[in-house]
C-alpha cells in the first residue's frame, strides 16, 4: 500500500511536518491510515520490526522479523541499518541492502510487504562530489 498521502488531511498531516524540518516516515496500517513518524534531533536509533516494543512496530506483517531492521542517527542525517537480523531483508528503492546506508530525502523503503518513505525536508546537498584531479598533482 503506497505511503503518499491521498486525502486533503493528510496532505497537511505532510505539509505541516515539512515546515517542522525535522526528517520522518510515512507509511500506511492494514486498514489505509497513513503514519507519520517524526525523527526528532533528541532521537538516535529506532527498531522496525514485528515486537510490539519496537518503535516502528509492523505486527501485521509476517514478512517483517521480530527486530527487522534500525534506523541511526549520523550527525544531522540518518542511516538505515540490516545486520541480518531478518530472513527477507530490508530494501531502499527497490535495491536489497545489507549493512549500513544513508538515507537521502524522498528515499522508499520496504519491510517484508510494507513500503515507507523516508522524507528529510532540510537536508543539505545530496551528493558529495568526487574530485577529478589527481591528488599527487596537488603537492607538487
């Protein structure tokens, strides 16, 4: 079930956490409502899985493992990370991941069958850019 808002209140619920500034998810329960999980700066780390003690906790999903996955605090920005906690595994845009990647603004993620979007309304530049010249060349 696509996260993205569809009614007008929800489309504010989005609109009033992008002029907060501070990151968060969305995504949808079994009956359609949408979520909306802030990321405040006194957070760190976070727990997805299937326990009622997690914080993200996707109980309906029997795809999604006890303790699935975590969400890092890293500096201002947030990683998710899958140490192999879960059989299914955890994905960002489509793409299996294992280990540790950071989460840039717009990014879809999935659990078992339940898809989220990671949304980071301040975050600075997306990309740092590779240098061309050859670092040798610099010293003399």
């Amino acid at each position: 079930m696509d996260p993205a808002p569809t009614s007008p209140d929800e489309h504010e619920r989005q609109r009033m956490a992008e002029l907060h500034g501070d990151p968060y998810l969305l995504y949808r329960t079994p009956d359609g409502a949408l979520q909306l999980l802030s990321l405040p700066g006194s957070w760190e780390q976070l727990n997805i899985g299937r326990s009622m003690a997690a914080e993200i906790s996707l109980r309906w999903d029997p795809e999604v493992s006890t303790i699935h996955a975590q969400l890092e605090r890293v500096g201002d920005d947030w990683a998710l990370v899958d140490d192999g906690l879960s059989r299914n595994g955890s994905f960002i845009n489509g793409e299996r991941m294992v280990g540790r990647r950071r989460l840039h603004n717009g990014d879809r993620l999935r659990f078992g069958r339940t898809p989220l979007s990671f949304h980071a309304p301040l975050q600075a530049g997306d990309r740092t850019l590779i240098g061309t010249e050859d670092i040798a060349d610099l010293g003399g």
